[in-house]
C-alpha cells in the first residue's frame, strides 16, 4: 500500500508541475482493450512514432505486466487551450488536409501548437518527474505514460515533431515513454469506470483534457 505521506507528495509535487490534480487509482480500474490501438493504425499521426506501435509492448502483453502493478496515480495536467467545435470535429483532418478558410486554418495552427508546446514543456516532462519521485520513494518498478505522440522533437515554433520514426534510432531513448493509448488503455472508459466525467466530444469551445498514468508499485 502506498503510504498517505508518499501520496501527499506525489499529489503535492503533481501541482508543483502544473497538473490540476493527481488521484491514486487502483491498476485493476484501467480498462484495457485490443481494438484501442485500431484508432492508432487508422487515423492518428501519431502511428509510427517512437512511444506507439510498433515500437512499444502490444496491447497483451502490456495486459499482462499492468496485471503485476497495484497503483497509478492518475493525472490530469491543466491547459490553456481553447478548441472550437470545428477545430474538436477536424482535429485530425485538418494535420493531413488544412482548411481552405484561412481563419479556420489559423485557429488550428494555434491549436497544434499549445498541444505540442504544453506536452514537450510540461506534460512529458512532468510525468517524468513524477515518475522519478515514486522511484525515489521506493516503488522502484513506476513508469509514466504520455498522452499521445511525443514531442521530445518538436522544433523551436511547436508547429511540427521531427520524430526519427523507423528512419533511425530514438534521438531521445532514456526519456521516451509510451503512449497510453497505443498500449490499449481505454481512458474515456476508465475514467467511466472511476465515475469522473470526461468532457463530451465535439468539445464546444472548451478545454481539452489530458491526462496521464503513472503505474505504481
């Protein structure tokens, strides 16, 4: 069991770095599922990328070593950015093929950029701080997760990530960790299962959640 002094300093250094909060969840609570990493191959450009298949655990057998944790702090990191109904719908779209209004390009632009910026300047690294001080705490087997692809390799204006991919070797090897998705993990699904409500999609100018397990033990 992990102490409430342990906690206090987990949750206490998790705002520290800019997270709205962290709870402990117990490992069983995370709902995993094979055809999670379906919305990985199809639709995300993020496939291919150093934290997602096929570069990480398959989806069995993440299931089985998720099985040897007790814990995950679950964490939800604050943002500041706003997306419109449209940019929400076309997120996705709009990567592969920009809008031809050029407004609406802009505000995609913006938002692309807070992703990649928030996630290279906070996320990842916070996560990793995370993950660090439950190591030094004595849980010596916890791993942190990221929200999506990694942006170790976003360049100086955040507008694109120069992941090396399967061209060559990961140019950031010991800070990389898996995406939580491409590991199958259903998060719209745990979060049911933990009775927290995830903002309804297509988010209408609103702010979009990211959060990030820390697996505990």
């Amino acid at each position: 069991m992990i102490s409430d002094t342990d906690l206090t300093l987990l949750k206490e250094k998790s705002k520290e770095l800019g997270a709205n909060e962290a709870i402990l969840i117990p490992a069983t609570s995370i709902v995993v599922e094979n055809r999670t990493i379906l919305k990985c191959i199809f639709g995300c450009n993020g496939w291919g990328s150093r934290v997602c298949p096929p570069f990480i655990p398959t989806v069995e057998e993440f299931r089985k070593m998720l099985f040897e944790y007790r814990w995950a702090l679950l964490v939800d990191w604050k943002s500041e950015n706003i997306l419109s109904r449209e940019i929400s719908e076309n997120f996705v779209k709009y990567g592969v093929s920009p809008s031809k209004n050029i407004e609406t390009n802009e505000e995609y632009q913006r938002a692309l950029k807070t992703v990649i910026k928030e996630r290279k300047e906070k996320i990842q690294p916070g996560s990793l701080e995370l993950e660090k001080l439950a190591w030094t705490l004595g849980y010596n087997t916890s791993l942190a997760t990221f929200p999506g692809m990694c942006t170790w390799c976003a360049n100086s204006e955040f507008s694109d990530v120069n992941c090396a991919r399967s061209k060559t070797e990961c140019h950031h090897p010991t800070i990389r960790r898996p995406c939580l998705m491409g590991l199958g993990i259903r998060l719209d699904k745990t979060l049911e299962k933990l009775k927290i409500p995830l903002p309804d999609f297509p988010i209408e100018n609103g702010i979009p959640k990211q959060y990030t397990l820390i697996l505990i033990d």
